[in-house]
C-alpha cells in the first residue's frame, strides 16, 4: 500500500472531516491516488511549503475549517484529526490550530527531525523548534518537552492570508513554515495529545514503519 493511501485511510476516518483531498504537484501522486479511489487536486509547482500549496486548493474551496494533514504522518490517528479541530473551535482568537504530544520512551528530544513545541498559560504555541527546548536548566524535569505533531487546522480565511505573508527569518533558520505564522503576529492554538509516533522524515523511520506494520 502506498504511504500516501495510509495517511488518506487514516484522516478519512475523523468523524469532523468532510471531504479528503491530496495536493501536489506531481502527476504521479495524483495517479496513485485515483487508482486507489481518493481525490486529487493538482496545484503549481512553484510553491515553497505545503501550506501555501493548500491555501491555492482553498481559494476554489468554502470550507471554514481546512485541516491540512501531512504526507509523512501515516500513523495519525483519526481522533487526533478530531482534536485539533475541536481545539480550534475553542479558540476563536487564533486562526490556526495544531497537536503536541509529550514524547514516547523511544524517542530522543535531541534529534532533530522531531520538531519540538513549548506552549503559552493558554495553550498556544510560542516557538517551535528542532533543537530539544525548553533546556532544563537545573535537570528537575519540571516541564517535559513536546514534540509537535505535523498537523493543521486553519480557518479559511486565514488560508489566503498566510499565502501572501513573506518568509520570514526564523522560518528559514529552523525550516518550518509554522513559525512564519508566529512571527507575524498571530496565535496556534495547541491540543496537547497521546501520540506514540512522530511523521515520517527519513528512509530510517520509513523501514520503522514498514516493519510496524508488518508486526500487526
């Protein structure tokens, strides 16, 4: 089974999701998605993240929440689709939602391809990161660090926003795009979760999942 056809099942199955579409700009991605029965939408091929690949897709769409699940996250549960959504609703002062988990055993806060998140009194985000944050200073483990899981609620309108905002400085320091939403000002709000896994960034923890798989 392609990776893309798991991470389709899986957002599928959120009771809050409507309609499921797959974004790219390859037309051999969109090939495999028709030939397992999903929809695709082709896009430009000139846009730098994946947000701004979804908010062209949101333009044509009326929507007022548009979840935006990455191709790497086959292990999402459907509830966690759920609660970033809800979590938005919750938070009507921020136009963009996303989930935090603390980390499983397994994982190592130091490694940088498990972006890490450090949260407001009121849930939102204030820095996200791939170095380990926050640094426990005096080791009392007194705030165990989160890691961000690579999901997204935004509200529509925010969409078509966040397309014409400039890249900004810690956006391009880190490599997330998510910071391009902070530093212009504006709020996430973060659902804090049980998540077990983290999304798929190397050919490592590709051969982790395959072998998951085959264990079940």
């Amino acid at each position: 089974m392609p990776l893309i056809q798991h991470v389709y099942e899986q957002v599928r199955r959120a009771e809050l999701i409507e309609r499921v579409l797959v974004a790219t700009d390859d037309r051999r991605i969109a090939e495999a998605v028709r030939a397992f029965g999903g929809e695709a939408v082709m896009t430009s091929g000139d846009h730098s993240n994946g947000t701004s690949r979804i908010a062209e897709v949101a333009a044509t769409e009326t929507a007022d929440l548009i979840a935006n699940v990455q191709a790497d996250e086959p292990e999402i549960e459907p509830s966690l689709i759920d609660a970033a959504i809800r979590c938005l609703d919750g938070h009507p002062e921020c136009p963009v939602s996303t989930l935090a988990s603390p980390f499983a055993p397994d994982e190592d806060p130091a490694d940088p391809n498990i972006v890490k998140v450090v949260l407001d009194a009121a849930g939102r985000a204030l820095y996200f990161s791939r170095a380990p944050i926050p640094h426990d200073r005096d080791e009392d483990a007194g705030r165990p660090p989160l890691k961000h899981l690579g999901m997204y609620v935004y509200r529509r309108t925010f969409l078509l926003e966040f397309a014409r905002l400039a890249p900004t400085p810690l956006e391009r320091i880190e490599g997330l795009e998510q910071l391009r939403v902070l530093e212009h000002g504006h709020d996430i709000a973060v659902a804090v979760v049980d998540a077990p896994y983290h999304g798929i960034d190397t050919p490592e923890q590709y051969d982790e999942f395959v072998a998951r798989r085959a264990r079940h």
